[in-house]
C-alpha cells in the first residue's frame, strides 16, 4: 500500500474476517497481517481486548495464559490462535496493536469478534 504524496507506505492491519467461529473446547486462528513504512521498525506487537480500560497484551491476562499464541513473524503476519475456546471468550472483542520505533508510530486494526459452536 502507498500513499500518493511522497510514495510512503502507510500503516494499516488487515484481518481475513472480522467475524470468527469456532468450536467450544477447540482452537480458533484469527488471520492477520499488517503494514508499515520499511524505513521503521517493529518494537512490540500484540493482541488485546477492546472492552478493557488498556490495551494489555492478552497473552499475559490470566484468562487466556497458556490458551493464547501469536503465529507472527515480526515483519507482516499477526495471526492469533486462542486454544480451549470458552464461551466467556465470546465475551470479548479482539484488536492487534503495533508499535514502532517512531514515537507516532502505533497502530490497531479493526475489532475482531469470535463467535463459538457447541460441539
């Protein structure tokens, strides 16, 4: 992606659907990936609950400790997989957030909202 002034790239966070299912007790793979200007570089990337007063990185909310993992490389891919869905995890709306070694440079996709079946 480039903008037409000065051709920089722009930041941006791309999800494969922004409406998710899963399977109760199952694992579900939020796909993603993101964009930023290649002069910068990538000083924290995580994934965090939009109904939450911060935006604390979800692999260290007690909830989700051992059931979350980032399939990230640090360069474009921001896929998350949350393991032995709950229902409460429906509860929750979804964002990844990055950050850059530009003091402006922080950017959060869209919310991602997961939905799960019974088995």
């Amino acid at each position: 992606m480039c903008l037409g002034v000065l051709g920089q790239q722009v930041y941006s966070v791309t999800y494969s659907s922004t409406n998710v299912c899963g399977v109760e007790g199952s694992f579900v793979d939020i796909s993603c990936t993101y964009s930023y200007p290649n002069h910068l570089e990538i000083r924290e990337t995580f994934w965090f609950m939009v109904n939450r007063r911060k935006t604390d990185d979800l692999s260290l909310d007690s909830k989700y400790q051992g059931r979350v993992e980032y399939l990230s490389d640090n360069v474009d891919n921001c896929t998350l997989r949350i393991k032995d869905l709950k229902e409460s995890d429906t509860a929750e709306k979804y964002k990844f957030r990055f950050i850059t070694n530009d003091p402006k440079g922080k950017w959060s996709g869209s919310e991602v909202t997961l939905s799960l079946r019974r088995k």
